[in-house]
C-alpha cells in the first residue's frame, strides 16, 4: 500500500486492537513474513505495517553522528521520519482499515529502527508501547539526551545479544553498559520495562528478535 511516496506492507487483521510499527530496511524485507507469523501466535488481533527506509543512517538517526564502522555517517533525519508515521502514516492506516480511535500503537523494530522507536517516544506520547530489540543505544550522546528528554511511554521492551557487546569497535561496545543503564532507569521512573538477552551477536534471528519484542509489548502487564 502507497503512503506518501513509500509502499509499505501491510499485514492486517479485523478487529485489530493494536497497530505495530516497524521501519524497515531492505534487508529486513525477505524475513517479513516470518516475523508477523511469530507474532501472530499472540492472541491478540493486530495489524502490522513494514515501513520501508531508503537511507537507514539517515532516516533513522535522530542527530548527525560521523561513521562508526565503513564510510557512512549519520545524517539525523529521523524528526522527519517521525513526522511522516505521526502525520501521514497512522492517520491513513486508521482510515483504511477502520481502526478504532483509541487503537494502541506500538513503534518497534532492529538495531537503529530501535533507537529510533526509543527516540521517538521522548518526542511523542502516541504510543503505548516500545519494542526495540537489540537497539543502537551506543549512539553518540544518546543516553545524555535520554536523561533530559525522558522516554514518555509507559510499556518498553529492550533486548541485546549476549556477543554484542564483545566488539573490537570502542563505540559501539558500550552497548551493553548502556541498554543496563536504560533498563534500570525506566524500572525507577516506574515504566512497564523488561530487558532480554537473546544468544548471539547482532546479526543473529533478527526477525524472531524483533517479533519477540512486539509479543511482549502487546502483553497486557497491567
């Protein structure tokens, strides 16, 4: 389905009482239909939109950052991003579908789409939940900006794979240092939070990753 200028795949069921979010990326296409498969052994009906991103270190970024690993840096464009999802995507999905208006949306997704959800619930309170598998919170200066601009949803998921935080890169192996720290300052704000390890370095089942952190978000805990 055409939003604005990008097809976004939809996965829809009746009566859905959640709508999940994920930006994606053009690797993360083929195991689509896998992920919402894991997801869709929860009972709960939802619909799911895979939004595609064209410049992942762009588009997903909430500030410049120079390049971590390979030659490319990070334009910090995800205000606009947030923008399109707030502005043109949920609005024209609770339309289409005839979602009802109180639908809880959840913002999830892998590594930077992970920062992202978690950058953009400091932004927003749309969203009931979080779920940010194996997110990038090495970002530069991120866990600073997180004190200042606290995350405002209340249900957050984080995960990490164990090896991740085993990396030669200095910046990015703060990683888990730093995911201990979130966990921990959600929990005494008094969030809905829990923190997963999952076996295996970042590249590992990222799909069942993510799907996991979609489940738990759409748990009730209350």
């Amino acid at each position: 389905m055409q939003i604005g200028n990008r097809p976004c795949r939809i996965y829809a069921e009746a009566h859905a009482k959640y709508l999940l979010l994920q930006m994606t990326g053009e690797h993360e296409l083929q195991s689509m239909d896998h992920e919402v498969t894991v997801i869709a052994q929860s009972s709960w009906n939802f619909l799911f939109a895979a939004i595609p991103v064209e410049s992942w270190n762009d588009e997903l970024s909430p500030w410049e950052a120079p390049a971590v690993w390979g030659k490319e840096s990070f334009g910090g464009n995800a205000a606009d991003t947030l923008r399109f999802l707030t502005e043109q995507v949920v609005p024209t999905l609770k339309q289409q579908f005839n979602l009802p208006e109180n639908v809880k949306i959840i913002l999830g997704g892998y590594s930077l789409a992970g920062l992202f959800a978690l950058w953009a619930s400091t932004q927003t309170n749309l969203f009931y939940g979080v779920a940010a598998a194996s997110p990038s919170v090495w970002f530069p200066d991120w866990m600073e900006f997180e004190q200042q601009r606290p995350i405002q949803t209340q249900h957050i998921y984080l995960s990490l794979g164990d090896k991740e935080e085993h990396t030669k890169n200095a910046v990015m192996a703060v990683v888990g240092d730093n995911i201990r720290t979130l966990h921990s300052q959600l929990i005494a704000r008094g969030a809905d939070c829990t923190f997963e390890w999952n076996s295996g370095g970042h590249f590992k089942d990222a799909d069942l990753r993510t799907a996991k952190a979609f489940r738990w978000t759409m748990e009730e805990h209350a």
